[in-house]
C-alpha cells in the first residue's frame, strides 16, 4: 500500500520537488496529491515579465507540470489549504476538501510586501507576483489610454523586483517612475558607485527613478491617483504596482503551530525538516537555518533534498547554502552581483573601475593580499561575469585592476585561466571539465553538438558566448570555410560581393579562391549573386549565362526533382488564395500532363511527374493562366500562409489574407541562405501555425506581432515576438530589414533559427540592431530591399521568352523529344507513383 | 587500334551548345544514358547518366567543378561526386558508372562505345 505524499504550493519549486519524487521513486512507493490556490499548473514565475507583450500564458508553462497520463500525481488547482491538523495528519482546504498525508512538504511560497502606506488598497494599485496581476495591470493601463490615449504608471521598489515591473510597464507602453526608499537602486546587489550609473542608465530608458524616499500616501484624485512621497514629489498616476519584495507564505505554518523564524519563515534545518517530523518546507517559504532564499536554484536544491529522503530513503545531502550571485538585464542594462559583493569579508579591498564614458562600472573585491577574489560587481556590461563568477574564491591570474580596467583590453580573463570545477553554466550547473571533457572525449566539436551533450547554454543561455572560447582552447578550429574553394565563410562572401561589386563566379573564385568551384560554393555564391543583383548590377535572372551553371538541378530547371529524376510543379498561389477558375486551371494542367497531385503545407498545390521536356509545355499554360513561379525549388521564400482572418471569421481582428498576400508578393523570389516560410494569423487563436515560420505575424487588436526565427522540422523551434502592436508600414519595415540582415549575415543553408541561435547576443542583439537600429544598417537593409522588390520578375516567363534558356529544357541532346526510357510509373490510389530502376514495385499489397 | 576500330561512336551535339562547367544528357546507339561535360578548362567528358544510388537517369543535370583539381559532377539527388574522367565515386567506393571515350572532330563531340 502506498503512502501519501501532500504538496502544499505548486509553483516552481512544487513541481520540481513532484518530479524528482517521481523520477527516484520507481516503484510507486508515493501517491503524491498537489494542492494549489492558482487556477492554473505551475509556470515559469522567473520570466514572468516576458509575458508583457505576447500575452500567451502557454509560453510560461512548464514541461509536464500538468502530470497528465501520470497516475501517482493528483493535481488539485484553485483550492488554497486552509488549516493542518498535525495531530490527525490531514490537510483541509478552503472547499472543505480533506486529505490525510503521511509526509507533508509546505511549498507555500512568499507573497509580495507592501509597504503600510496609506491608500494602498485603492483600485489602481497592483502587486507583481502572478500572471493574474499582470492580466489586472494590462487591463487597468488599457482602461486608462482608452480615457485619456496614455496611462502613467509608478513602482513602488527599486530592487530586482521592482525594475523587473518597471520593465512590464514599459513593455506595455509606459514611461514609468521608480520610488526606492534605498539611496540607490537594486541596494541589495550594487554598492553606490555602480547604483549611480544604474540609475543614469535606467533614466535614459524613459525611466524615472526616485531614490531615497519613500510613498507616503496615495489619495484618489478625480479618477485617478495620486502618490504623494516623503520628499514633497506629487505623481499623477493611473496605476501603482508594488514590488518592494516578498515575505514567506507561513501563516498555514504558524497557524499549525510549527516553528517559524524570527523574520519570518518556516524553521527547517539542513535536511529541509520543520519541527515537526513528518513536515518538510522547500523554496521561498523555508527559513533554512534562519535564512529564506527569494531565488529559484535555491528552492530546487531544497526540493531535490526532499525528494532524495521520500523517495530513496537518502538523507545525506544537506543544503550547501546558495550561491546568491546574479546576472540580470534588467532594462536592457546588464547588472551582476556576485560573491562578495560588499566587501564585507574583513581585510578585503575594493578595486573599482568607474568608466563613465564607456557607462560601465565594474568593481572586483579581493583578499588583502589581493591574489584571491571574494566577489564584485558589473554594471553596464557584465561580460566578465562569466570567467569571474567561477573565480569566486580561488587565485586571480593577474593584477585586479587590469583585469577590469581599460588597459587590460577589457577582456577579463580567459577561459584557460579557469579552473576545471569553475561553473560555466549556472542553470544546469556544468562545469568547465564537463565541457572540454565532452570536447576532448566524445568530440563534440561545435557549439549545437556541446549543447546537446552537455546541456551547457540551454538554460538562460548567458553562458554561449563561453562555448565557443572553449573549444578554440581544446584546440578545436572552428573553420568557417565554405568549402575546399574558399577559405571565407558565406557572409564573407557576401561582404566580398557586396563591397567590390563582383558580378560573376569566374571573377570571384580568380580573385578570391582557388580551383573550379563545388556544389557547394557555386550555388551558394550564385544565391548572393541573385540576392544582390538590383544592388551590384548582376545579372537579373538566375539562368543568365554563366550563372546558369552555379545552380542547383532544382533552380536550373526551375522545378523540384523527385526521385526518380522527374520534377514536380508548383505555382504560387499568394496567401493560398485561389480563384475556382485558376484551381481549375491546374486540375486541367495536371490531367492532361499526368501529374499526380498534392496539397503542399503552404498551402498550394504540387504537380508531381514532369519530365524536363514537359516543363515549358506545363508552365506556357499556366504563365498564360496568370500563375508564376513559386519557388518551390529555391533557397528562396516560398510560401506565406494565412489563416482566413477578419473578413470572414467571427474571431479574426485583422484581414490575415490581406497582409499574406502583400508580404508574399513583396519577398517573392527573394533568394537567401535557405528557404524562407512565413505566415500570418488574424487572431490570437494562431490557425496559421505562424510560430513555427521564419517570420510569423499575428494580428492583435492594435495592429500586428511579428514573431522571427521559428521552424518545424527536425528541431521544432517557436519564433520569438521581436516587436508587438506595430502598423502595417512598420511591420514591413521591420521584416525588410530582418530578411536582408539574415541574408547577409547567415552560414550556407543555415535556417533563421540556428542563425539567431549562433548569432552573439541573440534577440537582444538582433532588436537592436534591426528595431533600435544600433548599427545604423536598418537604412540599407531597407533600400535593398526595395531594389529586389522592384526588380522582380517572373522567373518562368523569362525563359518562356528567351528560345536559348528554353533549349535546355530537353531530354537528350541528341534525341530532343525522345522520352527517359529509365521514367516509370504504376497506378495507387488513382493516381500515378514513380517506378525506380531495379526496384520493382511489389505486386499484392499495394507497396513498393 | 584495333580496339578503336571496332568502336561505335556516336555524334552527340556541337561543342558549343554545351557551355563550360556543364552537363547536357545523350542517348547512345545501343539505348544506353550518357552524361557528356564539358569542364571550366574546356575539356570534354562522358560518364553514365543513371546514378546508381538513386537509380534515376540525372547525373548530367548535377554540378560541375573539381575535387582537389580532379574534374567532378556531383549528383543533384544525394551530392555524391563521381570523377569525370573515370565514373569512380569519390565518396562511396562500393559504387562507380561507367565512363565513355568522348573525341571532338570538327567541332563535333563524339561518344564512343564503352
């Protein structure tokens, strides 16, 4: 008979303690019952700002957190535990629900604190703890433009927490005020001097910071509020979110009678026991020895200690006490703190690097002999903090100060200097050993293969940049060469292309490779030839002289081959709009050519079956019926999908098959490192699938989201929301220039995914340097963009029209008109399949 | 010579109509597939059209370049190159096609017999 393990709380530390019971505890020795106040399973509480924006609860959810097709898990949301009857072993809830437990492990959590100001429960004031609080501030600040166009809204707290809010409200359209009563923002993890750039910097993001004071009252003032502070300031507000810091969950404990701390908390000791035996309490609310810990990795080693004793019966691991260091951007500004950041260590040294042109500060403390390293902190840019944090303790390798300093480089130290224990992936605690252990060992030789193995870089992903430093010091080169041909990378291809104006193959690989080119570097060059061709004075269409050699088989006939050396067909159909006379067209096409027939994904129609000599034959007939190339065959945009959207559905809040075809018409036959798919929703219900595109668009009620860098495939990949709400001329604006920047900057065949995932600095960088335009490219992108746009040209009419292109359409040289006696096919499902050579078909069963 | 002699050859198109680093399919007397090239160098080639991994006739629609210098096409269904001037597979050694004597006579290429 089992017995029964009750989990009070379900956030994240709840169901990581549930699935390490369940992972250890093989037998089924546990019926384990959650019981949770929220109404939904536990999420990602860590990045809750980033739902500002998107606003898709889903994107939070935790993997497994819904312990579906689990039946040792009971789930039990939306029902708070009201009392413990110690005595009895069993839990009563607010409904009344009654539950005995054998073990009983409070995961209770913390509530956030709000200051006893007078007027902090008026409407309008919020807290900053759960998606529900971020649903009621949207609403308030929509309320508030709908009355008066803008909302303006204040924090009350300047600490992690507080600027994490400060952040929300900026991502929904804000310029909020900050009110820290500390002299200086985030006092908990920067000393004076890096406070001070931080609030210079904060402020240059519309910001306003108010140290050293507090709220004294908040009156209500003709509809909205009014928040009075103790230097004499009056802000005008229509929303106050407090996020001032948490306080432990532990009145159910107190109400039990278990031992709480003095600063609240339930009292557990190392083990993560409560006085009371069969009482354990993990994460925010556990006082472990005095100290509650308001961060995650804290309260998932607790939760693994717990499940170690339940499930194994092994009580040998004690919590180590936590590694407070953090590395944040908090505002787009980055901030770490690590060990020691306050020097409180006796006999330790400060050596501060103050660069108030550069906007950084950067303080390292040191043991009095200044060799070994106690702790520091980085503002502005906390690049540093990931050879330093793993120093934390052990020899500096150099002068301090030249380690932070200017003169030093600015880079820190390097990764040899790191010992083979120093943590190089906080999230899922991978040393510097692991890594070149899996470099030098099972030679994983490249960044996604490390990451795979490792897991190294797949948590908050800070820890990338590292990657790549390591291998190059295990000795591994990571070549960029595109082939035996050229010794540059396809971007720098580009770049050789772009700036010296090159128009052909033949000059390039003269002047710049050596030999005759591969099936490599030929079509890869001919795909930035025909990218750049408005811009650089190529030539326009793909199979003008000797281009016509560089392309692959696909894009020199204009048409996929299959496998048995035949092609298939496909037309665009933009936005998979279609008239009735036009599908009748290609019914007609396919039934007197004998093509078999298929609905693609992209939502058009493929024509399987064509020899190279039917093709002109097959596409004077649809040129004729108004169709064009598809570009089903090239490293190309193929296809943007739409939903129905807002002229048809009753759901739809924009016309999705409007902005589809637009967009498919724009970047029609774009040629660029690989494929390109798009597509675009009229509504939050998403039927277009649009995440899973190289850019997807989802209609909002303001206007558009646009989302980058998803795929299907092998490594299904959801794009990211890089910006939201903007107008139909933004939109494009914005997908210009990203197009442009991955055509210029992405390897040969490398997905917009695996380039955004190689790309330094990720989607922050990529923000800035397409939205923010940090690199003052965005003009450029722009305008060559709009050169493609107007140079397209229909790429089958352009050999319809030109007899020598259309020669090479042709079955042997010396027997035009001759069929490929080696074409075979038989009949399935009334249609025609091909017939391979040597692989007869199989009579009996229908397959082959 | 006397192997030449018993040679047929078979006249498959001008020099011209194929154009440097390219491959253009021709049909021998005997129904068997050639893919004839013609190299950046100018030189001229003629390998079994059918690759024998896929089993499809497409050879002479791959690309052409070199391999360490050796002159190659590689096939357009799974990239494998085969050396024009011997049909050997550069990268599976299990396979290989055939390759044929190819002369130019008045500006005329000629596909002899295998």
């Amino acid at each position: 008979m089992s017995r029964t393990l009750v989990v009070v709380g379900n956030g994240m530390v709840s169901h990581r303690l549930v699935e390490a019971v369940r992972a250890e505890d093989g037998h089924g020795a546990w019926r384990i019952v959650v019981l949770a106040e929220e109404p939904r399973p536990a999420y990602d509480r860590v990045g809750l700002s980033s739902y500002v924006g998107e606003w898709d609860a889903t994107a939070l959810e935790l993997s497994g957190s819904g312990y579906d097709g689990d039946g040792h898990v009971e789930l039990r949301l939306g029902d708070a535990v009201a009392r413990i009857d110690r005595e009895a072993k069993v839990v009563t809830t607010e409904a009344g629900f009654e539950q005995s437990y054998d073990a009983l492990v409070l995961a209770t959590g913390s509530y956030p604190f709000v200051p006893p100001v007078p007027g902090r429960d008026l409407p309008g004031c919020f807290v900053y703890r759960a998606i529900e609080d971020l649903d009621a501030i949207r609403a308030a600040a929509e309320q508030a433009r709908s009355h008066r166009g803008r909302a303006a809204g204040a924090v009350v707290g300047g600490g992690l927490l507080g600027l994490e809010a400060a952040k929300a409200l900026r991502d929904m359209g804000m310029s909020p005020h900050v009110i820290e009563m500390a002299p200086r923002l985030m006092p908990i993890q920067v000393d004076e001097g890096g406070g001070a750039l931080l609030k210079r910097l904060v402020e240059g993001l519309d910001v306003t910071v108010h140290t050293g004071t507090s709220t004294s009252e908040i009156v209500e003032d003709r509809g909205r509020l009014l928040a009075k502070l103790g230097n004499g300031t009056e802000l005008d507000l229509d929303l106050l979110v407090f996020s001032a810091g948490i306080r432990p969950r532990d009145q159910l404990a107190r109400d039990a009678g278990l031992d709480v701390g003095e600063r609240g908390g339930v009292v557990v000791d190392d083990r993560c026991r409560t006085s009371d035996p069969s009482v354990y309490a993990v994460g925010e609310v556990a006082a472990v020895e005095g100290t509650c810990y308001g961060l995650v990795a804290p309260g998932y080693t607790m939760a693994e200690i717990v499940a170690a004793q339940l499930a194994a019966g092994n009580d040998a691991a004690t919590f180590p006490g936590a590694d407070l260091s953090t590395k944040l951007k908090l505002l787009g500004v980055d901030v770490a703190s690590f060990g020691d950041a306050h020097a409180t260590t006796e006999g330790s040294l400060e050596v501060v690097v103050n660069d108030a042109v550069a906007g950084t500060y950067k303080k390292l403390v040191v043991s009095d002999d200044t060799k070994t390293l106690l702790g520091g902190i980085l503002v502005g840019d906390a690049s540093e903090y990931n050879t330093l944090r793993p120093l934390v303790g052990s020899e500096l390798p150099g002068d301090p100060a030249s380690i932070i300093g200017p003169a030093g480089g600015g880079g820190g130290i390097g990764v040899d200097a790191l010992p083979d224990e120093a943590q190089i992936c906080s999230c899922n605690n991978v040393t510097k050993g692991q890594i070149t252990a899996a470099i030098t060992e099972q030679s994983c030789d490249t960044v996604p293969k490390l990451k795979a193995c490792t897991s190294a870089g797949t948590g908050c992903g800070s820890c990338v940049t590292m990657l790549p430093k390591l291998l190059t010091s295990c000795g591994v080169e990571v070549s960029k060469a595109l082939c035996e041909h050229f010794t540059q990378s396809r971007a720098e291809l580009f770049e050789i292309i772009a700036a010296t104006r090159v128009t052909t193959f033949s000059e390039l690989i003269a002047k710049h490779g050596k030999g005759s080119g591969c099936a490599i570097c030929k079509p890869t060059v001919a795909s930035i030839l025909a990218s750049m061709a408005p811009v650089i004075g190529a030539d326009r269409h793909i199979l003008d002289g000797e281009q016509a050699g560089l392309q692959d088989t696909n894009d020199h006939f204009l048409a996929n081959m299959q496998k048995n050396g035949t092609y298939s067909v496909v037309p665009r159909v933009p936005g998979g709009e279609i008239t009735p006379e036009k599908l009748i067209v290609l019914g007609e096409v396919a039934s007197e050519f004998g093509l078999y027939t298929k609905i693609t994904g992209g939502q058009r129609i493929d024509l399987f079956g064509a020899t190279v000599d039917q093709l002109p034959h097959i596409w004077q007939r649809l040129v004729d019926a108004g169709f064009e190339s598809g570009h089903a065959y090239g490293k190309a945009l193929r296809t943007v999908k739409s939903c129905v959207g807002s002229t048809w559905c009753r759901y739809g809040v924009q016309d999705s098959v409007g902005m589809a075809v637009a967009l498919e018409l724009r970047y029609r036959g774009l040629r660029s490192p690989h494929k390109l798919k798009s597509a675009v929703s009229g509504c939050a219900r998403e039927c277009a699938e649009a995440r899973g595109k190289d850019f997807g668009i989802i209609a909002t009620d303001k206007g558009w989201n646009l989302y980058v860098c998803g795929n299907g495939g092998m490594t299904p990949r959801h794009a990211d929301l890089l910006a939201s709400d903007v107008d139909d001329e933004m939109l494009i604006k914005l997908i210009d220039r990203f197009l442009m920047f991955y055509i210029r900057t992405a390897d040969r065949l490398q997905r917009t995914a695996s380039w955004l995932e190689e790309l330094e600095g990720g989607l922050d960088h990529l923000r800035e340097v397409i939205v923010d335009d940090k690199l003052g490219i965005c003009a450029e992108l722009e305008e060559a963009m709009a050169a493609h746009v107007a140079n397209y040209a229909d790429e089958w009419k352009g050999v319809l029209d030109d007899p020598d292109k259309l020669a090479r359409f042709t079955s042997f040289v010396n027997a035009p008109g001759t069929p490929d006696p080696t074409i075979s096919f038989r009949e399935e499902r009334e249609q025609k399949l091909p017939v391979l050579l040597g692989i007869p078909a199989v009579t009996g069963d229908g397959r082959s | 010579m006397t192997m030449a002699d018993v040679r047929t050859w078979t006249a498959v198109c001008e020099v011209a109509t194929v154009p440097k680093a390219f491959g253009v399919a021709a049909l021998l007397s005997g129904g068997e597939q050639v893919a004839v090239f013609r190299t950046e160098a100018g030189e001229v080639y003629a390998i079994g059209n059918i690759d024998p991994i896929a089993g499809a006739a497409v050879l002479s629609r791959g690309i052409v370049g070199d391999a360490g210098g050796v002159p190659v096409v590689a096939s357009p269904i799974y990239k494998e190159r085969y050396d024009l001037r011997t049909g050997a597979c550069l990268d599976d050694e299990s396979v290989s096609v055939p390759s044929y004597p190819v002369r130019v006579t008045d500006g005329v290429i000629h596909v002899g017999s295998a």
